[in-house]
C-alpha cells in the first residue's frame, strides 16, 4: 500500500491517506517534543524504536483479546493502521508513581501502587491537555458510557497484559499513556502508540530510566535509553 496526500502532521508522527479509504499510513519522526511542547529536539532513531516496538506490543495485545488499529508494518518507520476517529481523551494508567502524579500529590516516585490508577486528560492542545473525570468526558460528549466502560477495561487489560511482558524483559511498566479510537462501525480499538515516548520504563534491578524521562528531564544517554528498550524487546 502507499501513500497519498498527507493528512495531519503531529509533533512525533506523519499521516498520509492510502488509496483504501479505510486505511492511513502513520510515518514515525524522530522529533521529541516535552512541557506541552516548550521542550524540543531530536532523538535520532526513536522513529524506528516508536514504530517497531509499537507494532509488536500491539501485536502482542491483539493475541490476548485486545482489538487494535495495526493492520501491517511497510518499513523501519511506517504502518499501515485501521482509519479511526480518536477518542479525545488521553488514558493513563500508573502502577507506580512518577510524573505529574508525584508531583500532584507531592509523594515521592517509586511507591508501588497496590492497585493501578486511571486517569483521564481531555486531548485539546489550546486547553493543555485538562485532567478531567469521566463525567466531565460525558457532560461534554467526548464518549458514551458505554465507551468509556469498554476504553477503561481495555486499558486495564492493556496493563496487566504489558506489566507481565515488560517484567519478564527486566523492566517495570510504571505508567503509560493510550489513546482509543472508533472504528466505521462504532467498535472502539486501541490507536495511536505504545513506546518509550508513552511509557514510563524503568529497569527492574536498578530503577534507571529507559524512557522520555532522560529527554524531559536532560539525564543524558537518551538515544542509548530507546535503543536499550528495542534490545530488550527483539534481542541483539
Ligand atoms: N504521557 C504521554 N503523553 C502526554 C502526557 C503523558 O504519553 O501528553 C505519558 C508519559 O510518558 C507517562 C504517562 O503518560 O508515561 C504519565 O505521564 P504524567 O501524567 O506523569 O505526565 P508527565 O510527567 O509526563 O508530564
């Protein structure tokens, strides 16, 4: 399949329509973007890393009953996924905390949670991404109950099936971020992606971060952090 005239253009990835109108193809930059897009660079490689380890997690997912948008892999950076219309809503789940809910709360990170979080931010740039409930998702539209059921059971399940996967790998799933689309026929799927650029990865022995974080937060060796989480996932 290939492609035709450019959709959308996002702060890491590229859309393009195909010659199916059911299908788009995603194209993975290695542009990183951080503080609501203050913070900007390069990762050189993490196109690749995004796109592969994506497609596999989700792979992995649709083996154990979760439908995604992945439809075929053309090459290191582009995919060939299911036309969605997006939910607006950006879904984190937290196993243990980091980020802006240790900050939030003012606790420090790394206590593990005994049961895992969700949260919700309504996906509008202008607004910054407002945390939000899934009444106020409701009162304003965003999904119905009954999608909003199904998208928190779907990323519950996403967890417990990643946590187990990534632990294997020596590696703590501590949080991450999905986004659920509808398909023609209203099914909800899992879209967007499944990265270092979405999760929160931190090494099972030694807690050292093998993520975004080392971007957001200038620790250095964040090319090696992306290749290092590719390695554990495929090998050498
Ligand atoms: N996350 C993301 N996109 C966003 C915000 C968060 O992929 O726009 C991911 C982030 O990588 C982390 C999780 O969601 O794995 C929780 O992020 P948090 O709310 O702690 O925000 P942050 O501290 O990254 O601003």
């Amino acid at each position: 399949m290939e492609k035709t005239v450019q959709l959308y253009e996002g702060k890491a990835k590229k859309v393009f329509a195909t010659p199916d109108e059911t299908k788009v193809i995603v194209s993975y930059k290695d542009d990183a973007t951080a503080f609501d897009g203050t913070k900007r660079g390069t990762i050189v490689g993490k196109g690749v890393v995004n796109n592969k380890m994506s497609n596999y997690l989700m792979q992995i997912l649709e083996k154990e009953g979760v439908p995604t948008h992945y439809v075929e892999e053309l090459n290191d950076r582009e995919t060939v996924v299911k036309k969605v219309e997006i939910v607006p809503l950006e879904v984190i789940i937290r196993n243990i905390s980091a980020g802006s809910f240790a900050k939030r709360f003012g606790v420090e990170e790394g206590i593990v949670f005994k049961t895992p979080t969700i949260e919700f931010s309504y996906k509008n740039d202008e607004l910054h991404d407002p945390l939000m409930n899934e009444y106020h998702a409701l009162a304003l539209e965003l999904a119905t109950k009954e999608e909003i059921e199904t998208i928190k059971a779907m990323a519950f399940k996403v967890n417990e099936v990643l946590k187990a996967y990534f632990l294997k790998l020596g590696v703590k799933l501590v949080d991450f971020k999905l986004e659920f689309g509808r398909l023609p026929d209203g099914a909800i799927v899992l879209a967007d992606e499944i990265s270092p650029d979405t999760c929160r990865f931190w090494d099972a022995e030694t807690n050292e971060k093998l993520d975004k974080d080392r971007f957001r937060r200038d620790l250095g060796n964040v090319e090696d952090a992306y290749k290092e989480m590719m390695r554990r996932v495929f090998g050498d």
